[in-house]
C-alpha cells in the first residue's frame, strides 16, 4: 500500500494508515523590491543581491489526508494517539513511496483535524517543508540501485585519486550547493572562478559551490578527494 515514511516509520506497515492524497504545494520565491517615485512596476528587484544572483525560496507546503480504520471505538481512539505521537514529532525526513530517490525536510506544526464516523476516522493536516527536495543518497557510484531514479540521477564518479595537477568532471543534478570536501591531504580545488584550498580532512567552504549541471573542478595536489553532497530539487 502506497504511503510515507516519516521519522523512520511507515504510514500503512507501521500504523495501518490509507493515504487519501499526497499533495506537495510549490514554494514561492522571495521577493524584495525597493520601490521608486514616478517609476513603473514594483521598483528595483534586489531579491538575489546577497545569495550570489540565486533566487531564495519560502517553506512549502504539503498539505495530507490519511483514513484511519478502528475495530472498535477505544481502539480507534488508542491508535489516534499513537499517530498523532508520531507525527507531532517534530522534524524529520518524508518520503514518499513513489519518490524513493528524495524526501522532503518536514515537521507537522498544527494537530490534524480529526473526523470520526463509527469505526473510522479522516485525519486532514499538513507539513512544513524546507523548499527543496533533498536526494536519500549521496552523488556517487554507490548510490542504492532501489532509488536510483534514471529520469533524473547520474551514474558518476564522486571521489577522485590526485597527482599534480589534475581536471575532473562533477555533475550536480540539482540547485547549486557547497559540498562537502574531504581530502587525504592539503589540496587546492578551482571551479567556476573560484579556488577553495582544502586542508586534511572534512573541509566547506560556504563560497565554494557546484553549479547546477557540469562542472570542469581543477585539483591540485597528491591524495584522494571526495565531494559529498546530495541533490536538491523543486
């Protein structure tokens, strides 16, 4: 039965849960206009000034209805409590049955409205969610075959055997985001104009950034070096 993992449970193994509809809303773009006297429109658009030309967004929303079955009226109610326990639980990652390759960042902030008809009851709430969907899996060769999606997802190479100086490809599938960077030993990485020099061990640098789609990195240095990051997508 099609449902969503949420806090590390499942909607219909764990709590016997029929999900009704699933129905992620878009989020919307920040906007920051400075208005100007005597000229037309919403002024000067300075929306992208401080986040590098990226348009930022809000927090989504997606808003669920699951059916809940009882066998008797206390067991309807026993079992009510229990999901509301799991789904007041703060935030967590949700996945959707049908999106095994990402999950969204969300946390149910209002109780969910609870209609009850003899042994049944309809349970109407709604998720906050970070904007973007975020891959279950880091960019890479091991990559799990279960949510490898083929529409979407690239088979590549993640970490890389340096000598000298050295060019390697990196494709992100996604918005443009900081990886993170473990080297073996100091290295100095250029991409998109800009060079990041990387010491031994975990390293980000927040102005060091994979575009979306190609990126042609230049590394120089002796060792081995691994970009971990996770896709994310509207």
């Amino acid at each position: 039965m099609i449902g969503l993992v949420f806090n590390g449970k499942h909607s219909y193994d764990d709590y016997g849960l029929i999900l009704n509809y699933f129905q992620p809303q878009p989020p919307s773009p920040k906007k920051i206009f400075e208005p100007v006297p005597f000229m037309n429109g919403d002024g000067y658009d300075f929306s992208t000034v401080g986040s590098g030309d990226e348009i930022v967004y809000t927090g989504r929303d997606i808003n669920c209805m699951f059916t809940l079955l009882g066998n008797s009226e206390e067991n309807l109610y026993t079992q009510y409590g229990n999901i509301l326990e799991w789904l007041l639980s703060g935030n967590s990652p949700l996945i959707h049955d049908s999106m095994p390759d990402v999950c969204f960042s969300a946390e149910v902030t209002d109780a969910p409205t609870f209609s009850k008809e003899n042994d049944s009851a309809e349970l109407q709430f709604k998720f906050r969610a970070y904007p973007f969907k975020q891959g279950t899996s880091d960019e890479g060769s091991d990559q799990l075959w279960d949510t490898f999606n083929f529409e979407t997802s690239y088979l590549q190479e993640s970490e890389f055997n340096i000598t000298g100086s050295q060019m390697i490809t990196l494709i992100n599938p996604g918005r443009s985001i900081s990886p993170k960077v473990n080297c073996s030993s100091s290295m100095t990485v250029l991409n998109n104009g800009y060079t990041a020099n990387f010491i031994s061990g975990d390293n980000q640098d927040w102005r060091f950034k994979v575009k979306p789609g190609t990126n042609l990195i230049t590394v120089t240095g002796t060792g081995t070096i691994a970009f971990i990051f996770r896709k994310e997508i509207l």
